[in-house]
C-alpha cells in the first residue's frame, strides 16, 4: 500500500473497488488486524486496530466460505456471538432466516448447506450482530436474487441505524444502489475518494470511471 488515507464515517456505506492485484484484499486485511502494518496507523472508533475493543467494534465477512460444518446455523449465529459476548434473539434470527429463503433451514448443519446458504448465513449473523464497522468482501457472490436484494435494503438500515459499512465487490451496479462514496484502488493508491454524486456527476458510472482509468493506463504503456 502507498499512503493510502481515509475515513469511513457512521451512517456511511463505502464502496471499495478496483482490479484485480490492486490491494483490495491486503487494505481490508490490515484493516482488520490480519496483515501488520508496517508503517502509518489504522484506528476504528479511536482506538488501535489491533487492540480488543476495537476487534469487538468490527466484522470481517470474508469472500469464502469457509464455516464450521459440524455446527448448524443456528449454532454459528450463537458461536459468532459469543466471541463479542453478545446473545442472539432467537426470533429475529428466524425472521431473517425467513427473509433470505432459507426458512426452516436453522437447524440444520451447515455441511448440507449450499455455498449461497453459507454465504446468506455470514450476512445474516452481520446483520443481527451490527458492529460498529462491517466490512463485506465479495460476500455476495452466488446468493441469489431475492436475497440479493433484501441485503441492499438490510446494508442501507445498518448504516442509517449509525454503523459504518464497506462493501467490496465487483458488481457495480449493486455498489451504485448501496453506497454514498466510492474509492477506487489500484496499484496500492488510492485513485479516486468521492462521493457517489460526484462520480455520477463527472463519469454517470462505477463502470465508466473503471474504464476510463483502465484506457489511460493502456495509454501510458510503452
């Protein structure tokens, strides 16, 4: 990473995007305290990001799947809250449950979950547990449609209930609905930290700004 600054604001959904090699994943593995930093600082509601109140502040939704399959989905909800020493309220887990298509599936092991379930379980446990930041890699990817759409509207209350978001994906168009800023990566910099207004306003897209930054780099080479 090269002096790459910024801020995720409360109330705030952040887009983070930019091709593949640019840093993406080594900026939220820092963030998150799983890379050390070699220079600079991270802080997350002012404290370090290596410090336990702030590992209790944050929530890494990783682009995997790899979930404990011996517990059922129930029991992972339960698991992942009591690492913050937090309780899950049974109904509205089965509310949400309900919400993304997966009714009547809680208690069952999550070895005879299908990769979209395991992803909808990640999201679901985010979105019961609201920390402060969460921060969303590619968790979408094989989900379907109907869930699809329930996280947009469920990502949009996180952030209006006070929390800060960041979503990586390369499905800018979900990222356009979604987010109120953009930063846009590449080569460990920094390329663009702007509003979604202001991208719309200058490129009329995620698409566009990615393209035209891709075509001038084309341009440069010998």
């Amino acid at each position: 990473m090269h002096d790459v600054s910024f801020e995720v604001p409360e109330n705030e959904v952040v887009a983070l995007v930019g091709p593949n090699g640019s840093g993406k994943s080594t900026l939220i593995k820092l963030i998150v305290d799983l890379l050390h930093l070699r220079d600079g600082s991270i802080r997350l509601g002012g404290q370090d990001n290596g410090s336990r109140e702030s590992k209790m502040r944050s929530m890494y939704l990783a682009s995997n799947d790899y979930l404990p399959e011996f517990l059922t989905g129930s029991e992972y909800l339960h698991f992942v809250a009591s690492l913050y020493g937090e309780t899950i309220d049974r109904a509205e887990a089965v509310k949400k449950f309900a919400r993304y298509q997966m009714m009547g599936r809680a208690d069952e092991l999550i070895e005879d979950y299908s990769h979209g379930m395991r992803k909808k379980l990640q999201l679901i446990a985010a979105l019961l547990l609201k920390r402060e930041l969460t921060i969303i890699d590619e968790t979408l990817n094989g989900i379907d449609l109907d869930a699809a759409y329930a996280f947009e509207s469920d990502v949009q209350s996180l952030a209006r209930d006070g929390r800060s978001v960041i979503v990586c994906s390369h499905d800018f168009a979900m990222l356009q609905r979604v987010s109120q800023r953009l930063l846009f990566l590449a080569h460990g910099f920094i390329v663009t930290d702007d509003s979604m207004t202001e991208v719309f306003g200058e490129y009329g897209s995620i698409d566009a700004l990615v393209r035209d930054y891709l075509r001038e780099e084309a341009d440069e080479l010998p």
